[in-house]
C-alpha cells in the first residue's frame, strides 16, 4: 500500500516546544541549518527513489528560495506549513487568512506552480480552530492535514475521524482532511505517525502500527519528520526539561529509523495518495 511521507520544512528554533525562549523577532540572529538539513533529507529520499511533500514556512520559502526550488525540481510537492509557525488557536482568523496568503504567495512564486496542500504549525487546527478549514478552502487549498486525533497539550482532536475524508457541513464541500495517523488500542487513539513519536517508541512498535493501518484498517499511514530531526549536531536551545525532551530525544537514531521505513514501506506524497484512493482527479 502506498502510504504518504511528509516533511515540515522548519529549523531547529522555530519549534512551538521553544517559543518562550526564541523571539519569532530573533529569528534571524540563530544558525541557520535548514538548507544542509533539507538536501540532507533529499538526497536520502532519492537514494530511496521516494517522494515526499514539504509542508515548508513561507519565513523559509522567502530566505531559501533556491532549497523550495530544489525540492520541487527533484519531483517532490510543496506545500504550505504557514508563514511564521505561528499556531492558529493563537490567531484571529483575519491574522490567519493574512499569514496563509501571504505564505502561499512566497511558496507559488519560488515554484512557479500552484500550492494545494497545507498544515498548521504543531497541528493547531483544534476543536476552537476548526474555522480555519473554512479560510483554507476559501484560499483556493485543496487539501488540509493538521488535525492531530489525539489527546496533547499543544493540540490534537481526541474523537475526530482517523483517515482521510471530505469535509462537509462548514462550507467546506470541496477540502480534504488527511489526519496524521493514529492507531486504536484499547479506545485510546496512539500516536504512530512519526516525528518525536519515531524517536520516542522503538522501531518495531512503529513498524508494526503501520503495517496494522495498512493491512488490518486497510489506510495508507501519514509520515511526518522535521529536517532537524536528521541534525544531532544542531544548537542546543536553553529551554525547560520537557521541551529539550521533546525536541532533543534520540535525534541521532532519526536517519537510521527514516531508513528503515523507506526500506520497509512503500511512500508517496499527499496528492498521489488521494489521486490512488478517488479524492482528487487532476
């Protein structure tokens, strides 16, 4: 089964686990590792002959247009991850359609291609911001994949649906949801999408969640990692102990287990995945 792997193009200080110690106004002055941590993960996709979809900032878009460029070149999608990571709950929804516009700008001019796919910044479309997927639709997306079915502190939607649908009822008749995976297990929705949980859980549990998504529940498992992930050697940020957990866990077996998935599933982007399963025509 063709299951989809994604990258939130994002450095190692735009984190939400470090928005109280790194200044969005600060940005600039931090080591910048995004571009050598990006080819780093293409390279690695193209060793594998995989393609993936780069959710990526337009805050990077506009000061490494050349890296948006290359992922687009190298036959990968691009997609929106906003503009300033900053997450919507903490928006009105006039401060968002302006940072999703302005976001999806940036990235359509550095491709010079239509951007359709979007995801907020720590999957902060929530239960208070499911009005966010009425502005998206409204700004020509064609599909969302931030809603994070599961319980957190910085978000998740518990009882929302696992797999990938269409909305209806907001008016949002045309926009896709593809949640980022989930399995049951004893009524309780488990995180198996990658990320902090690829570092956090052994291999083998996340090898054999996604092997029960798709041969079980017959769904194609949603993928996510950060170019930073791949990067142990990156700054260190001074911060409390549960977000240098967070952040900082197991970084060096990232690549080692990113490997291990390309070789032990088959994984395209978001917008061949819903061409396969019926969502999209073009």
């Amino acid at each position: 089964m063709l299951n989809v792997l994604t990258i939130d193009v994002e450095d190692y200080y735009h984190v939400s686990a470090f928005e109280s110690d790194v200044r969005f106004e600060d940005w600039d002055s931090y080591e910048s590792r995004v571009e050598q941590n990006t080819y780093r993960t293409l390279d690695l996709l193209d060793e594998h002959q995989t393609k993936a979809t780069f959710f990526a900032l337009g805050w990077i878009a506009e000061r490494h247009p050349k890296v948006i460029r290359c992922i687009q070149e190298r036959g990968h999608e691009v997609a929106s991850h906003g503009y300033s990571h900053r997450r919507i709950y903490t928006q009105t929804p006039e401060q968002f359609r302006e940072e999703t516009r302005r976001a999806k700008r940036i990235l359509e001019d550095a491709i010079g291609h239509p951007v359709v796919g979007y995801r907020a910044a720590s999957y902060s479309i929530t239960a208070e911001s499911l009005w966010a997927l009425d502005i998206l639709e409204e700004e020509g997306f064609i599909y969302d994949s931030s809603i994070f079915p599961i319980h957190h502190d910085r978000y998740g939607i518990p009882g929302y649906s696992r797999f990938c649908h269409i909305l209806s009822g907001r008016g949002t008749e045309k926009l896709i949801e593809f949640p980022i995976s989930t399995l049951r297990i004893q009524g309780i929705n488990i995180p198996i999408g990658g990320g902090g949980y690829l570092r956090l859980f052994p291999y083998w549990f996340t090898r054999w969640g996604i092997r029960q998504l798709n041969e079980v529940e017959q769904q194609p498992a949603v993928v996510y990692l950060h170019p930073w992930e791949l990067d142990p050697l990156q700054p260190r940020i001074q911060s409390n102990a549960i977000s240098r957990f967070r952040h900082y866990l197991n970084l060096d077996k990232t690549e080692k287990r990113l490997l291990s998935l390309l070789k032990d599933f088959q994984f395209g982007t978001v917008l061949e995945t819903l061409r396969k399963r019926g969502f999209v025509r073009h």
